[in-house]
C-alpha cells in the first residue's frame, strides 16, 4: 500500500484515498480515470490531477487544476471562478473572494461531530453554506466589509446577526451574546437558533444540557424556545 500526502489539509479528519497495486481507492471503492503521475489529496473532499478538479470522485465542470488554490473545507479559486463543493459560485467575484473561516466547526468544545458549515465574502457581497442546504446562500443583507465569523456557525456584519446563514431579526449586536451551539441573548431576549424565546429572562438564562436543547431562567426551564410550565 503506498501512502498518499495531503497537500492542502484544511481540516482535521484524514483523507480517505490509497494507492493499493497502482490503483486509487476511496474508502472501500476503486477510483477510476484519474491521472495519478499527478493526483494530489488537498483535504478530505478536495483533489486534483492535471485533468480537473474533483470534490469527492465527482469532477467539477471547467475549473483549471493548475491554477487552482483551496481556500477552506467548502470553497477554492482558479483564475476564472469561485466553486463551493457543489460548483461554480457564480455571484461571486474571484478577484476579491475570500473564505473567512475554517468551512466547518465542531458541534460542542468536545469536538463531537464535525458541521461542514461556513461564511465566505468577497468586495460587496456574504454568502453562507451548510453540507444539508445545497448551494451557498446569498445574504443579501449583509455588509461584507463589516462581516466577521463568530462561534459555532453565528456571524455578524456588526450590526446584524446570524447563525447558519439566517438573520436573528431583533438581535441587537453591542449587547449580543452567544451562550451554546443553539443558544444566545442580548440585552432584552433570549434565542434559540434565530427565534426569540417568549418570557426568557435573559439576565438569568442559562444553558442547562445542550445535547438535550434543554435551557433555564429563574422562572422556568426550556426545550429548544419552548417554555415547559
């Protein structure tokens, strides 16, 4: 079995690829047409020949190996376009784009299972992208000069908020506070995702069992924004 580098390696899950016999395998499937004089693993997802560009073994419609750089988990560049791992990115404009996290994060401090999920901008515009959503997200709102990436998938242009690329409307930025993987608070209100918890004190709201969505206040407990009176 010969050994295959990662030359690109954005993430902290090993590659899948081996050599056995001169032939490629993916996992426990043989890897057919590619050129391995010139196969390189950039991550776990991302490889190149001097034929192409591919995500996985499926190979992505006219990007140029030789000029292709990987950004992050979800995105590269050649010298003509932006692709995400699921194509070109057409509304963005290469001479400016920039990946502006990792492409994923891990779901607790524990590093339990890893969300291939992030943000990336270029000169006027932020896009947003999550493995379970297909293509990357236009926010069409958000300032791109301003825009910063926060913890577990929240973001900011810092004056709007975000958690996986959707807006939490009332969310004010100077006082906003992230509590857990789903949970988060300003000044006035309590929130679950991107929705208001009703009636949360958020003076005393409190993350009580994040794998169970479970939090408190001194009035009562949560499951999710639901209240459990």
């Amino acid at each position: 079995m010969e050994g295959l580098k990662s030359h690109n390696n954005k993430s902290e899950i090993p590659h899948p690829y081996k050599i056995i016999s001169g032939r490629l395998f993916r996992g426990g499937g043989e890897v057919k047409n590619r050129d391995l004089g010139t196969f390189k693993v950039l991550n776990e997802i991302w490889s190149t020949d001097r034929k192409g560009v591919y995500v996985n073994d499926v190979k992505i419609p006219n990007a140029d190996s030789n000029t292709f750089k990987l950004l992050n988990l979800i995105y590269g560049i050649d010298k003509d376009s932006v692709y995400s791992i699921t194509g070109a990115v057409k509304e963005a404009d290469v001479s400016s784009f920039c990946a502006i996290d990792a492409g994923y994060f891990w779901d607790s401090d524990q590093k339990g299972i890893q969300m291939i999920e992030g943000y990336a901008k270029d000169s006027d515009k932020v896009f947003h992208y999550t493995y379970s959503m297909g293509k990357p997200k236009l926010l069409k709102e958000a300032t791109a000069k301003d825009f910063v990436v926060m913890k577990w998938g929240f973001g900011s242009d810092r004056a709007k908020v975000y958690i996986s690329g959707r807006r939490i409307k009332v969310a004010e930025f100077k006082s906003f506070e992230i509590l857990g993987r789903f949970y988060s608070k300003d000044a006035a209100n309590v929130y679950y995702l991107d929705r208001v918890i009703k009636n949360a004190d958020p003076n005393t709201f409190q993350v009580e069992d994040e794998t169970r969505y479970r939090g408190r206040d001194k009035h009562r407990i949560y499951i999710r924004e639901d209240a459990q009176d």
